[in-house]
C-alpha cells in the first residue's frame, strides 16, 4: 500500500521530457509524481537562470551545458575561433580582486587549467535570428557552451540545439496551459487512474500533433507556422460531431497558420 504522501506526489501528475515537440510528430513522454525521491534529486541542470554557482554544479556532472547568457554578464575575450565564436572564462564573482582576475584570465589565454572554484573556460556563441518579428526583433543571443571545440559541435549546431530546446517548451506550454488547462487538476484519485488520465492527455497531444504534421506537409510548410491553439479550437469544434478528424481542404488548413 502506498503512504499518502507518495499517493500525493502520483497526485500532482506532471510531464517528463521529452514530449512531441510543436507540431513534429514523436512520442515520448512518460507520467510520473513528484514523490519523496524526486523531491530530494538534484534540478536539472537545463537553462536555468545563471548563476557562477549553478553553473559550476552542472559542470561538475559531467555534462555538456548549453546555457543562454544574462545580459549583464561580462565575458571577456580570451581566444577568438575559426568558426567566429570565441573562448571566456567565468570568474567566481567572489574573486574581486582586478590583479587576480588578470591572472585567471591569462591563464585560460595561455590554456593553462583553470581552479573550478575560481573560474570555468566557457565558449560563446553569439547570433540573432534575421527574420524574427514582434517582441525581440534585432535582439543579439548570447550562449555559453562546455563544448570548446568546434569541431565536436559547430556554431550553427550549437544554436539549433537551443532553438530546439524552446520548441520543448512550446511542447510543454501547449500540453499543460492551453490542452489540459493552467492550473486543473487532475480528476483521478487513485494512482493507476492518474497515470490512465496522464496517457490521455499524452495521447490526444500527440494526434493533434500528427495532425499539425500532415497538414504542414500538405501545404509544404514548416509545422511550426501552424498554430496549435487554433487547430486545438478546430479539433474541439469538431470532436463532439465525430469520432475522426475531418477531411479538410488545403484552404482549411492556411487558415490555422
């Protein structure tokens, strides 16, 4: 029998990545509760708001990060690459001393190891997005990468990757805010039922995703210039009439873009 506490968590139902990404058919997510065990997990690190602390943690794991760069942060150059990005190093904020922080940085230009507790080689890529409308038009993007080399991941790669890690998030508000609803609980009270409940929801995001995917290839376009809460409102008008999704024109179709 399951203590309600844990009951609780199964309760609290919530979505692990990944999930069908905006509009490109793929099935992964997979339920689960926000338990004592996940409680007590270390956050991932995925993007967070930066801090010289937060990164070092991750860093420490072992992982590749691949973080944007707050505005005010100062990223001094220390070996500009063949591929136009360029080597930095972040210093621990605590480290104030102008002398000491010449020392690290001439230290990372002359590609000496570098204190983790004091300092961390990043490598910066910087770009913005030409054809970008509306909030954020013009507006130059700043990403921090563990991954020095060029040659393990290109600058175009590096960007893309980040792109695609926002259209997971797309994934996510289109399943939990606009599907489900902000804020609704789940209906069920037993954890199998949640799970049930959880899957319906997965599986409806999904079809709806599929068919995002096919209308874009039949007017040959991208599935992301599709709107997913007009196909969703569609999708609702018609569901209620029938079991399959309707035959539409290509016309139909424009309209949800």
């Amino acid at each position: 029998m399951q203590n309600a506490e844990t009951v609780l968590g199964v309760l609290r139902g919530s979505l692990e990545s990944p999930v069908p990404r905006n509009g490109h058919a793929g099935f992964g997510g997979r339920p689960h509760g926000k338990g004592p065990a996940e409680r007590q997990a270390p956050r991932r690190a995925v993007d967070p708001t930066y801090s010289f602390g937060a990164w070092a943690a991750a860093a420490d794991s072992g992982a590749a990060l691949l973080w944007r760069a707050p505005t005010q942060l100062g990223l001094p150059v220390a070996q500009v690459l063949p591929d136009g990005t360029y080597l930095s190093v972040l210093i621990n904020p605590k480290i104030r001393a102008a002398a000491r922080r010449e020392r690290i940085m001439a230290a990372a230009t002359d590609g000496q190891d570098l204190d983790p507790q004091e300092a961390h080689l990043v490598r910066v890529v910087e770009y913005d997005v030409p054809d970008r409308t509306g909030n954020g038009t013009g507006e130059l993007i700043v990403l921090l990468s563990t991954i020095t080399d060029p040659h393990d991941a290109s600058a175009a790669e590096l960007a893309d990757s980040y792109h695609q890690r926002w259209e997971q998030e797309s994934a996510n508000d289109q399943l939990k805010t606009h599907l489900r609803g902000p804020g609704k609980v789940l209906r069920s009270r037993l954890p199998d039922l949640v799970h049930q409940e959880i899957w319906a929801w997965l599986i409806v995001h999904y079809a709806i995703a599929v068919l995002i995917s096919r209308a874009a290839e039949a007017a040959d376009i991208d599935p992301d210039r599709i709107s997913f809460t007009r196909t969703l409102r569609l999708v609702r008008r018609t569901a209620t009439g029938t079991a399959d999704f309707p035959e539409l024109p290509l016309e139909s179709w424009r309209l949800l873009q």
